[in-house]
C-alpha cells in the first residue's frame, strides 16, 4: 500500500517538519482504541506521572512492541507504516509507543524538546526517526495540545539536560532564537486525527487548563538502517509485521497480552541526559 500523503502533503513535512492528517482513523476505530486503553488492567498499573516545574503531572504508559492489542495493530497498519516509510526513506521498525494523558484542569505542561534530543543518546547515530500523534480527544489550545516550531527540524539537534522541575528540554537559549525567526503553530486535533512529525521538530505543550480531558496515543518509529548501537531501554531493530488498515475493527476489543515485562517500568533519564542546562 502507498503512503497516504499526496505530493504537497510531502512537501509540507519536508518544509515544516510535519503534517496533519484529519481522520487518521475513524470514529469506530478511536472508539475502540481509547475504550481498550481506558479498561486495560495491565496499561493502568504502568502509568507513571512525569511532573512539569509548577508540579502539574501528565500520565503516562510506554510500551516497545506493538503487538497484536487494538493499539498495537494501529501502530501497525499500512496506512501508518507505509507512510512512515515513505517519510523516513526505508523500512521502519516500531521504536516505541506511549498513551499522554493530561486529565482536566490537572494535566501537566511539556517544556520544550525534540525527540531525537533523547533518541541520541540512545545510540541512534541518525534522526531517521518521526513519530505519529493520534488523538483520543479533541485537543485544542484549552487542554493543552502540541505546540510544534514549523520549519524547527532544519536546525538539526539541540543539546538537552534537566529543566526546573524533572523533565529534559532544550537548551532555551536556541528555543528563544528560533521562536524569533520560525511560526509557532498550535496542532487542534479531532478525533481520530494524525499528525506525523520529524524527530527534530522542537515541540511542547501547555497545562490542561479545561474542563475535558486530552489523551493522545503516540507512536514512533525508526529507520531499520539506523539500528542503534547500543542496547538501551527502546528496542533495537525488530521486524514489523504490517496489517491491513480493517484489523482494528475485525480484532474488535482486544488489550495487551499478559505479560510482565509488556510496559516498561523503569522511567529514568540516562545519565547523558542529567546534567542541568
């Protein structure tokens, strides 16, 4: 199956650094994915909290292989990996997936990063690397949807470290800079819909000041070619097994298997990423 961007949907993720696709999946389909995510025993005992520097909290679950759950066979439909690999220029491999859920008027802000400021350190040597956010729930300026810097992944890596509070940003200075010189764009999401982003896009988000929730489900991707070199908490190359975009709906409610080491369970930053900017 052929990537579903066409020609100036191309062009704008090599441009901005990203793309919107509106209904991703469809209404049946997030119906399905966010009841299993709600009721899977096995995701609820994962979560975890990452705070921001006001001690707001966004919950979380990471998971390394998608499996066969219903957001497992998401993160492997053809219409996400078969674009990705268009994107990314090859085979891809599911580098991770994460539920970020920001509950209302509590869920927390992100400061600003890229991804591949972490993934570097993961022994990637290239960011041949994007990621896939699908919202669960209308996302919008109220509940604290993703900010992204169009235009930011031409700046290549920034360095990272430890921001007030716990989480790892960039380097603010280089933020500010590029905040003179690039558009801020605020990415409002339905339902359903996907925005597909270049692992050195600089993006964040604010606290969910709302009434409404805000969950999303990411998924993310590398390059089979940029294999890591080193093992590390993200799996290194394994092969991804397509299925046809129906397999969510005929999988029906499915969850995770049972297993004990499914979501990951140890949440700490390595030690390249600890020093204070």
């Amino acid at each position: 199956m052929p990537s579903i961007l066409d020609p100036v949907q191309r062009a704008e993720f090599e441009r901005d650094g990203f793309v919107l696709v509106p209904s991703l999946f469809n209404a049946d389909e997030i119906a399905l994915l966010s009841a299993a995510i709600e009721t899977d025993p096995q995701l609820k005992a994962s979560l975890y909290d990452r705070h921001d520097a006001s001690g707001k909290s966004t919950r979380m679950a990471t998971w390394n292989h998608p499996g066969d759950s219903v957001y497992g066979l998401a993160a492997r439909s053809r219409r996400v990996v078969d674009t990705m690999e268009e994107l990314l220029g090859g085979e891809v491999y599911h580098y991770h997936s994460k539920l970020t859920a920001k509950e209302p008027r509590e869920g927390g802000a992100w400061e600003w990063h890229q991804d591949y400021g972490y993934w570097y350190h993961n022994g990637c040597v290239y960011p041949f690397m994007a990621s896939v956010m699908v919202a669960l729930d209308k996302t919008n300026r109220d509940n604290g949807c993703l900010q992204l810097i169009r235009g930011s992944h031409h700046a290549g890596r920034v360095e990272h470290g430890i921001l007030p509070g716990e989480q790892v940003g960039a380097d603010p200075r280089r933020v500010e800079e590029m905040l003179k010189q690039l558009e801020l764009v605020y990415a409002e999401m339905a339902p359903g819909d996907g925005l597909f982003f270049h692992a050195n896009v600089m993006h964040r988000s604010d606290q969910n000041r709302s009434p409404n929730r805000r969950w999303t489900v990411l998924f993310c991707y590398n390059a089979a070619r940029n294999n890591p070199y080193i093992e590390h908490h993200h799996p290194q190359y394994t092969p991804l097994h397509k299925v046809d975009d129906d397999a969510i709906l005929q999988a029906g409610m499915r969850h995770a298997p049972e297993s004990d080491d499914y979501f990951r369970k140890n949440f700490a930053n390595p030690p390249e990423l600890k020093k204070r900017l």
